[in-house]
C-alpha cells in the first residue's frame, strides 16, 4: 500500500524513525542496518513494508529495496514474524542473511538471538530456492565495476557452489585474462572449483 516515503527526518533512534509528509508523521520500525545507513541529513528517501494485522498497522522503513525483500521473504516463513525479521536483519547484514540462506548455513541464522534449530532450519528450507532471486536485487555495488564477474558469481551459486569460494576461484580466473566474457569465466571457475 505504502511503497515509500520521501519527507523530512523529523526523529532518528536505533529502532525507529519518523518521517514527516507533507504534515503527517510517519512512525517506521528499523533494523540496525537501516540506522547505520541512514545519514543526519534533513531530507530522506525510505523503502516500506506495511504490516497489517486485526488489532495494528505497522510500518518498516528501509534504506535499501533489497532488504525490504529479504524482509519480506523472512515473513513469509511459518514462525518468523515481523519482530524476529527485524532482529536478524539487525544481527547480520542483510547479505550476510542472503548468503546465510543461499548457502545453507543453519549455525549462523541459529546464531540470532530467538531462532532455534527448526526455525533456522525451516526459514533455510523456505527461502532457498526464493533468495537467489534476490542476489542480484541490491543496489549497484560500488566495490566491483566487473557486471561479467558478478554474473558469473550468480550463476555458480545458482548451480550450488559456496559464494566465498566462488569469489576466490572467479578473481583468480580474471587475474589472468580481465577480458573473459561471462560464459568463459564460469568455465574456467568450474574447472578450479
């Protein structure tokens, strides 16, 4: 219902923020993430998620579209509510949850203050498949210009192989020839993983 909110930055805490619209104060929930992203700047731009249940609306803010998603996704799992979302999305990065996920490691979303093993366990089964599709959704990374290595990276953890090796492989293949096109990259990689 409510996708955005572009307004004044009327209060900012650890777990909330109010934004002010056109006269009307917006009360959005906040992971740690979200705080630390946002600047003290007058003027700000934020992602929402409208919760709405029988007895409450509740809004959370977001700097980044891509972690509204794995918000999102995280909801959607049988026992993981709103609060339990937020919690791990302010425990890790919300790479570090994808990557979790996408990966299949239970002891890092067990890690999270309120998960048990199940829990870990099912929102790992649940999102699985789902998460890939948002690997590529964060916003332009300004750490690596090369798209053909990032395409070659989503497409080996597509076909199951561990991001962190995958990254190691993929710049060892481009240290050698920064020219490959992404088909080739994913060749080589496949011969050294």
């Amino acid at each position: 219902m409510i996708d955005h909110l572009r307004g004044r930055l009327v209060e900012k805490n650890p777990t909330y923020v109010v934004v002010e619209c056109h006269g009307v104060g917006y009360f959005l929930n906040i992971s740690l993430h979200t705080f630390s992203l946002l600047k003290d700047e007058e003027n700000i731009h934020i992602y929402t998620h409208l919760l709405v249940k029988e007895d409450s609306h509740t809004l959370f803010g977001f700097v980044e579209r891509s972690e509204r998603e794995i918000f999102r996704l995280l909801i959607s799992v049988s026992g993981v509510g709103s609060s339990t979302a937020r919690t791990m999305l302010s425990s890790l990065s919300p790479a570090d949850v994808r990557d979790a996920i996408a990966s299949g490691d239970v002891a890092s979303i067990q890690a999270i203050k309120g998960i048990g093993a199940k829990t870990a366990q099912r929102v790992i089964l649940d999102l699985k498949d789902k998460i890939l599709k948002v690997l590529d959704m964060g916003e332009v990374s300004t750490e690596s210009n090369n798209t053909n290595k990032e395409e070659a990276l989503s497409a080996l953890e597509v076909l199951g192989f561990a991001r962190r090796q995958s990254e190691k492989v993929v710049e060892k293949v481009l240290s050698q020839d920064a020219s490959l096109s992404v088909e080739n990259i994913i060749k080589q990689a496949l011969k050294n993983l």
